[in-house]
C-alpha cells in the first residue's frame, strides 16, 4: 500500500511558475515509478509526465515538454513537477501516482495502481 499526497497547486498568471510536490509513504519509494497527470473539467484524465524509479529516465506529454520538468528525491520520498510559462489550458486538478509494473516510464493511467487526490493548478490569463 502506497499513500500519496500533492501539494502545491494554486492560483497563478498565465506565464507564471508552481512546484507540485507529492509525498508519498508506504511501500518503498524508489521502487516505483512515478507521474504526474491531469484532469480539466469534462475532460478525460491525461499524461503530464514520468520518472523512473531511480530519476534516470523522464517522458514528458508534448504539450508540456520543454515547460515542465519532473524529479523525485528517494531520500525524501517525494516527486515534483516543476511548472514553468504556464498557460490557461494547464488549469486542471493534477494528481501524481505510483507504478510498480516493469514499465520505465509509464504513460497510460491504467498501469499506476495508487493515486493521490490532486491539487487544484488554475492559470489566469
């Protein structure tokens, strides 16, 4: 059993910066894989961004690559997202979640097994 807790949602300027922290406890951290995801209001939950077990290895959705970084900290037990020129259509809640299937870099929902309960990001324009 994995619990996951995000933090550090908010409202901000289109343009603007948030860091999304996610802690997790439980199991051992690092022998997860982890991501970051979204969900808009009508809208189907969406990849944002992946990290292997031991930070090696990231994927990134297109619509935030090169935006949006990803990192975790084993020792800490915790994974951000860094969220940087943040537009309108970033306004969602974002949920992190935890992976132990042999994927690396897992991108489709169904192969998490544990997920937190989101924080709100909204972005003014």
């Amino acid at each position: 059993q994995v619990q996951l807790v995000e933090s550090g949602g908010g409202l901000v300027q289109a343009g603007g910066s948030l860091r999304l922290s996610c802690a997790a406890s439980g199991r051992a951290f690092s022998t997860y894989a982890m991501g970051w995801f979204r969900q808009a209001p009508g809208q189907e939950r969406e990849f944002v961004a992946a990290i292997s077990r031991r930070g090696s290895r990231t994927s990134y959705a297109d619509s935030v690559k090169g935006r949006f970084t990803i990192s975790r900290d084993n020792a800490k037990n915790t994974v951000y997202l860094q969220m940087n020129s943040l537009k309108p259509e970033d306004t969602a809640i974002y949920y992190c979640a935890s992976s132990g299937t042999t994927a690396v870099v897992p991108s489709a929902p169904g192969l998490y097994e544990y997920w937190g309960q989101g924080t709100q990001v909204t972005v003014s324009s």
